[in-house]
C-alpha cells in the first residue's frame, strides 16, 4: 500500500476518465445510483470475464447458470428472507432522518444530534407487483441475491447434466437491497451485481475441508489479479454473528480508503437451502449417490462477491500518483486482464505513411482485444493519457518503422521501451495479456 489514496480522488478520476458517472446525472441524480462509462464497463466485464474464466472455465468441476430476477415469492419465504432478511432501523425524533443502528455508535443522530428511537426491523426486499393488477395476491420481490436461483434450479441441473458431487454452480447477476444507509461510492448500493457460487459437498465433513480450500482460493483470486496482499486480510465471523443454520463464515476485507471492509463472503451454510426448499416446495433435491446406492441431501459452501466492490477495490489499488522527470504521472496500474483498453497505437507525428500503418496494425489488434488508435497531440500526452485509463502498452509507429519494420513498445509500469517487428505484436500482447 506504497500510496493510500482519497476516495475522493477515486471519484474524480472515475469520472473525468469514463469509469463511472452518478446515475441520472442531468435530473440532479438518484441517490447512491451509478452508472459505469465506456472504460467502467471494459473493466467491470473484465473482472467479470476473469472471475468466469478462472471459477468456471479452468476448474472444470462448476457449471453456470442464468436464473431469473423475479422468482416466485414462496422462494423468499423458504428461504428465511420474507422473515428475517432484516436491518435494525432507527428514525431521529428530531430530524426525522433513519439510519441502521448497527451503524450508528451510541444513542445519538449522528446528523443533529437529536434523539433516537428504538430499533426495529426493515425488511430489505424492493416489493413490487408483476402485472397489471396492483394488490396482494401478485406481490413479487426483486432478488436481494442471485443464490436462491441455484438452490431453486439445483434439482433441475442434477436431472439434466452428468455432475457427480462435489460440484459448483456459479452465477453472476443483478440483485436488489433497499439498503437503508447506502453510500461510499459503489461500495454499498440499491442495485449492484454479484458473482455467487454455491459448491455442493456430500456431507459435513468434506464441507469443512471444501470451507477451508474455497477461502485460500478467493482471497488467491484477488491477489493474483494484482491486489496488493497487504490491503487484503480475512476476517472470520464471531459464532454470534452466524445465521443459526451456518457454521462457519469468513469475509475477505479490502483496505478501502474508509478501513478494512467486506469484498466477498464464503459461508458453510451446511444442507440449510436445499432442506428448506424440499420442506416448502415438497419436491425432493437430493442427490443419489452410486458408490453408497443412497440418496444424500447435499451440503454446501457459499463464496459471495459484489462484482461493484470488486470493481472498487481493483481501481483504488491499481490508483497511483507517481514522481517523473517531467514532474508527476496519474496512473491506473490494473493486471493487463482487467484493463479496459490493452494497447494504444501512435503513429508518432500525423503524417500519411505513418498513420496508414499505424492504422494497419489498429485494424489487426482490434480483431482480438480493445485496443485505442490516438493520433492527437505529443506522445507524451498520449502516454499520460493511456496511463490515465491503465492501458499497459503504448505502440509507436515512427519514420524507422518504415524502414526496419519495428515499432516501439511502451510498458506502463516501467516506462521502459523496446522495439518490437510490427509482424511479433499480436505475440508480444498475447504473452502478456492472456
Ligand atoms: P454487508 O454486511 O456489507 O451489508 P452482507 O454481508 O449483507 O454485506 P452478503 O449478503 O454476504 O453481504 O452479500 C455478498 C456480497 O454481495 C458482499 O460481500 C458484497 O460484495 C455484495 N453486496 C452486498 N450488499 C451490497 C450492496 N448493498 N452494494 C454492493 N454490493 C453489495
């Protein structure tokens, strides 16, 4: 953690550079609403593309799966949310303004001062009604997690695909909270995303070894992804903070610039979800197992991430202001998977020749990667620019190039640079980027 930074700095460069702006911007916005610009959406899909890849793809033992937003309200019932998805809520007799008292330290309003109530409980669900008809009978909810969807389907993918346990089924998606004190740009919102995967065990004892391996492997994951390992630590949960059915959860933190707080959640929530689903639905979900020729209601271990906190936590660590010779650079140092543009292409000056192969060589990468043609103003402009949006390379197209057919190649981290045969770049990217 060479440089902690502001998050107001974390702010400004999100939205001068295209990484986020607030949501409804020219109607005086919406409240802890945001919207990801054209880099923010290149690197949100990038640590979604990352985390799909690396949990899916490579391991080979989980599946995905797309379930719906709105489900059938019995989903919410058996699962304990209707009941129990709760914050404590308290309200100012003065100023009238409401805050989660897990959140407030002692008994007063942290914005006048004024008085306190009791707290009681604000159930979190968005309530709304699917059809025409506004009245009780067509209530539905909007998901405040993509999890139960698995649980749900978890019955469907045994009968239709070939998965002996232990498997996973991975989701990425939107959920809803009607949180009561959100705030700290993306970190807390009413509408975010979550990447969730529920990895299904035989029985207790293999979901106590599969607990231990699922948070070795996520907090890996972050760090791999260039996190710096000191601003990441694990926090085990008190047993008095365990929902009653689960037996062990412990966050993966991120040292945010307001302190240590939760990127993602893996929870042993024992065989609690499938057990409450067969109870309320009274279909059976469980799994026959060949070896021992019984059926077996699977347990379960929960890694839960918010895509948003990911996406937050990447840009503030990769945030860097560094000393030049020409005096200070703002740089984005992301992993080359998570930048949003991977290569910029110069030619050095505008003039024709050099712009027509710079803009051969724009036409041949852009097949494979997002990738910038800039043309305007000096190339150190350009380079601070590309640092600017974390792009890790920066291909000049100069008068030698038109000779020795060699371009040079700007690192951003080092800002060291080398020539490259114009015919070896989509190698050269390709070693480095993956
Ligand atoms: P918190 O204690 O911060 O409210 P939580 O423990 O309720 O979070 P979980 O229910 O475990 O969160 O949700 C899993 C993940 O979803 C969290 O680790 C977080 O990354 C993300 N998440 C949850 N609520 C929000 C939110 N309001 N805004 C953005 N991301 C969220």
């Amino acid at each position: 953690m060479d440089n902690k930074v502001s998050m107001e700095e974390v702010v400004n460069v999100a939205k001068r550079r295209a990484f986020i702006y607030a949501g409804s911007e020219i109607y005086g916005g919406l409240a802890n609403a945001w919207d990801y610009g054209p880099y923010g959406v290149l690197l949100k899909n990038n640590v979604k593309q990352a985390w799909w890849q690396d949990m899916v793809m490579k391991r080979g033992d989980i599946v995905g799966l797309d379930s719906a937003i709105l489900m059938n309200p019995k989903v919410w019932e058996a699962s304990g949310h209707i009941a129990e998805f709760t914050d404590p809520l308290v309200d100012c007799k003065g100023c009238k303004q409401r805050f989660r008292a897990d959140h407030v330290e002692g008994n007063d309003c942290p914005n006048c001062g004024g008085e306190l109530t009791e707290a009681r409980s604000f159930n979190l669900m968005f309530k709304t009604h699917a059809g025409p008809v506004d009245d009780e009978s067509n209530v539905v909810y909007l998901r405040p997690e993509t999890a139960q969807g698995i649980f749900v389907d978890f019955k469907n993918i045994l009968d239709t695909t070939r998965n002996k346990l232990p498997f996973g089924v991975a989701q990425i998606g939107k959920s809803f909270r009607n949180e009561i004190t959100p705030g700290n740009f993306t970190f807390r919102t009413r509408e975010f995303e979550q990447f969730e995967i529920e990895y299904f065990v035989k029985d207790a004892l293999s979901a106590k070894k599969a607990f231990d391996e699922w948070v070795k492997a996520r907090f890996d994951w972050y760090k791999d992804l260039g996190i710096y390992p000191d601003n990441l630590r694990l926090r085990e949960h008190e047993k008095t903070e365990l929902a009653h059915y689960a037996v062990a959860a412990t966050d993966v933190e991120y040292n945010f610039p307001f302190g240590f707080s939760e990127l993602e959640g893996i929870a042993n929530r024992g065989n609690y979800d499938l057990q409450q689903h067969w109870d309320h639905s009274g279909v059976d979900p469980r799994y026959f197992d060949e070896e021992t020729k019984t059926k077996i209601l699977p347990h379960v271990i929960e890694p839960s991430g918010g895509v948003d906190r990911a996406v937050l936590a990447f840009l503030v660590d990769a945030y860097k202001i560094e000393k030049t010779e020409e005096g200070e650079r703002t740089v984005l140092k992301f992993h080359p998977r998570l930048a949003p543009i991977k290569a910029a292409i110069f030619p050095l000056v505008k003039k024709d020749q050099l712009v027509m192969e710079a803009k051969k060589l724009f036409s041949q990468l852009k097949e494979r990667w997002f990738v910038e043609y800039d043309e305007s103003g000096t190339v150190g402009r350009r380079y601070r620019r590309q640092d600017e949006i974390g792009t890790p390379y920066c291909i000049t197209v100069d008068f030698g190039s038109l000779e020795d057919k060699m371009v040079t190649i700007r690192d951003r981290d080092t800002m060291q640079q080398e020539r490259v045969l114009m015919n070896d770049v989509i190698n050269f990217l390709e070693e480095r980027i993956k």
